[in-house]
C-alpha cells in the first residue's frame, strides 16, 4: 500500500466513526420523536373519546326536553299555563 492510500485511509475512518455517530443520534431523536407523537395521540383519541361520551349524553339530554310531558311541566310551572277544560276548547275546521 502506498502512502497516499494510507493517508487516504486514515483520513476516511475518523470520517466514517463521525458519520456511524450522526446516523446513530440521528435514529435515537427519530425514535425519541416518534414516541412522543404516539403519546400525543393517545392523548388525543382519549379526548375524541370523551367529547363523543358528552355529545352522546346531551343528545339524550336535549330528546328529553323536547318530550311532550317536559314541555308542558315547564309551560305550568314557568308560565303559568294551563290546558284548557274540554268544554273551552273549539276545534276550528278550514
């Protein structure tokens, strides 16, 4: 081997054990980030969850109040409405 191969040589390996090294750190921070963003969306499928739960619960809520019953409590006990007796009712006919 002649002396420029060597030279060569051994200016090639400190060069390669610095780039074993980026690429090394370089995997650690893609693997650190990634596990970073899997949390973030556990995170996130856990809030989706639970704004499903409570849009579930005011869907239930809000068929509730619109039920004939809950109407009618609410129109007597806020507005002092009352269903008229049978002889005051007149069904008008087109």
């Amino acid at each position: 081997m002649s002396l420029t191969s060597r030279r060569a040589v051994g200016m090639l390996i400190p060069l390669l054990w610095l780039l074993v090294l980026a690429s090394a750190a370089g995997a650690i921070f893609v693997k650190h980030r990634a596990r970073e963003l899997f949390v973030e969306l556990e995170n996130v499928n856990r809030e989706r969850d639970r704004l499903e739960i409570e849009w579930g619960q005011l869907q239930l809520e809000q068929s509730a109040w619109s039920t004939h019953a809950f109407v009618e409590n609410v129109a007597a006990a806020n507005l002092g409405m009352r269903t008229p007796p049978p002889k005051q009712i007149e069904v008008v006919a087109p």
